[in-house]
C-alpha cells in the first residue's frame, strides 16, 4: 500500500512537473497562440468556404487566408509603428510651436464675423490665450518626456508586430489542421460540460465573432475614412496617418489624436478652412464611426457591455502587450457569455432556463 501511494504521488509530481515545464516554454507565446485561436475561431466559416473551393485543399487555403490576414493587420501595424518612431520628434516640435504661438492665436475672420456668436468667441479665446504664458512653459518641460513616450509607444507597436507575426504563423497550422483541433475541442466540452459543450462552444464563438469583428472592422472603417479626409486636406503622409489611427482606433479616442495633430499641422501651415474641414470631419465622420460600426458588429457578442470591453483592451494590453488590445476583450467576452449561459442551463434539464430581458 504504501509504495502504491509513492507512485501514485509520483505520477501527480510528475505530471505537474510537465505541466509547468510546457507553461514555461510557451509563456513567451501566449498571448500569440491566443490570439491566433481567437482569429480562427472567429474567421473559420470563411475559411472553410475557401477550403471547400480550392477543392478541400486546406494547406493552400490557410495560405492564402493568412496572406489576407498579413496585408489587413500586420501591414498596416508596421506602418503605424515606424510612423510614429520616425516622426516622434517632428510631433514634439509642432506641439511646442502650438505653445510659442498660443499667446498670438486669432479666430479666422468669418468666425469673427458671426452675428452676437463671433464677438463672444473672440472675447472667450482672448481671454483664454491671455496669461497663458506660464501654463505653456509648463507643458513645454513636459515635451522631452512626450518623445521618449511616443518612442516607447513605437517600440511597443513593434514588439506587438512580432507577437502578430508569431500568431499568424501558428494560426496557418492551425487553420490546416482545424478538423483535428475542432474535434479535440468539442470531445474535451463534453467531458467538462457534458451534454452542454456543444452549446457553450456555440456561444464562445459567437463571443468571439462579436469581439473581434467590432474590434478589427471599426479599426479597418476608421482607418478608411481616415485616410478618404487626410486626401481630401492634403495632409502629408495621409496612408502613415490612417495606418496609425488603424491601431489606436482600438483604444478609446485614440484616432482624436492622429485628425486632431492633422487639424493642427493644417493651422500652422496657414489653411485655417482646412484645418477647420479636418476637426468637422474627425468629429461628424471618423469618430463617429466608433459610435455606429462598433454597437452594430459588437451585438453578435450579445450585447457585450462597454465596460467589458475597455477592461478588456487596457487588462489585456497589461497581461499580453499590443496584441493584447484584440486578446483581452475576447477572453473577457467569451467568460462573460459563457458564464451567462452556464448560468441559464437548469440543474435538473437540459433545457436552458429561460432569461428574463
């Protein structure tokens, strides 16, 4: 009995053992195999279309699915990261020239002109403008830290465009071996969840089409729009401007900064009309694209709530780095939902319990 129970303990020290020793090797990995879990799981219809196709040739499918996924996300991250490194110091230095030019700031003359509107904003910018110098000497020691934080920000971007690459090379196997994967997944539910695991699997995956498509298709829609009103000004550098807005689409009034640093290059170079076309359509087009492609895509993850979303955006970027911005929010919608669901099944049926809206 009691060498039965050495091995028995053996075995348990063992297996925890490998256990560890796997988590220690994929842990710099993790977050890129989440991710590419969470873009097959999500774009698996498509590609099993595209199999179907090419005459069930899967390997060449999941080429050329990754291929697609390459030039819509690694591309345009690329982009954004060596725009905003390169041009790090170029944002600083327009920064402080607003600063030197604050004090002599002067509403255009057809706002001037406004009836009983324009003496009051003159009168309001004035007095605004006014006094000002100390407030502007202030922001100005704050301008060295700025560019070490824009390179930071840079950095991070490329350290997550490695990650993204990692990710799309694990999801090409993954996508080529899906049956197996997707096999072993719905088998392993139902040992966990019983005769439930079809159902929650149901509902993970729709969590994360939900995530994913409001995540990644506001991101593409912005950076679109972006780049339409970039043209439409002639700010320079228009395609480096929408890549960047691309990636901080994802963070809350991130693309506020890319228009409105345009909107301000515009005033310094002297096109005030332009400059006031590119705050009218940052506001009236790309920000509210946020507020009317997001809710629409984001109700195919039951109604996901915000503050879901945003936890999961910074929670991830915390845990995983810049890829986590995408794994973040699915993880968190994928627990919420199944949760709720786990939550609607009855204890004694397998019927779920009905949800009270």
């Amino acid at each position: 009995m009691a060498s039965s129970r050495f091995e028995q303990y053996a075995r348990i020290a063992a297996i925890a053992l490998l256990v560890v020793g796997c988590f220690l090797v994929l842990q710099p990995f993790l977050g890129a195999i989440l991710f590419a879990g969470i873009l097959c799981f999500s774009t698996w219809p498509i590609f099993v279309a595209l199999r179907d196709r090419l005459g069930g040739r899967a390997w060449l499918a999941a080429i050329l699915i990754v291929l697609v996924l390459v030039i819509a996300m690694v591309v345009p991250v690329a982009l954004a990261a060596q725009s905003i490194i390169v041009h790090s110091s170029a944002t600083v230095e327009l920064f402080r020239g607003f600063l030197d030019r604050k004090s002599s700031f002067e509403l255009p003359q057809f706002v001037r002109d406004l009836p009983a509107l324009g003496p009051w904003l003159e009168t309001y910018v004035r007095a605004l403008t006014e006094g000002s110098a100390e407030l502007a000497d202030l922001a100005k020691r704050f301008t060295e830290p700025a560019k070490g934080f824009l390179l930071a920000m840079g950095r991070a971007i490329g350290e997550g465009l490695v990650q993204l690459l990692i990710a799309l090379f694990v999801a090409f196997f993954f996508y080529r071996d899906g049956e197996r994967v997707r096999r072993l997944l719905m088998e392993g539910m139902v040992r966990i969840a019983g005769e439930h695991g079809n159902a929650l699997i149901g509902t993970a995956q729709s969590a994360v089409k939900g995530v994913i498509y409001g995540l990644i298709g506001t991101a593409v829609a912005q950076g679109a729009v972006a780049l339409i009103g970039f043209l439409i000004a002639g700010v320079p550098g228009a395609l480096l401007l929408a890549a960047v807005t691309f990636v901080l689409s994802v963070v809350p009034m991130g693309p506020v900064l890319v228009w409105g640093g345009a909107a301000a290059w515009l005033y310094f170079h002297d096109e005030v009309g332009w400059s006031i076309f590119m705050v009218i359509y940052g506001v009236a087009v790309i920000s509210s694209v946020d507020n009317v492609v997001k809710p629409i895509l984001m109700s195919r993850a039951g109604n996901l709530s915000l503050l879901v979303v945003v936890l999961g955006v910074f929670g991830g970027a915390i845990a995983f780095g810049f890829i986590g911005l995408f794994v973040g929010p699915a993880l968190l919608a994928v627990g919420w939902n199944l949760m709720k669901k786990w939550l609607e099944f009855s204890p004694d049926s397998a019927s779920p319990v009905p949800s009270k809206k």
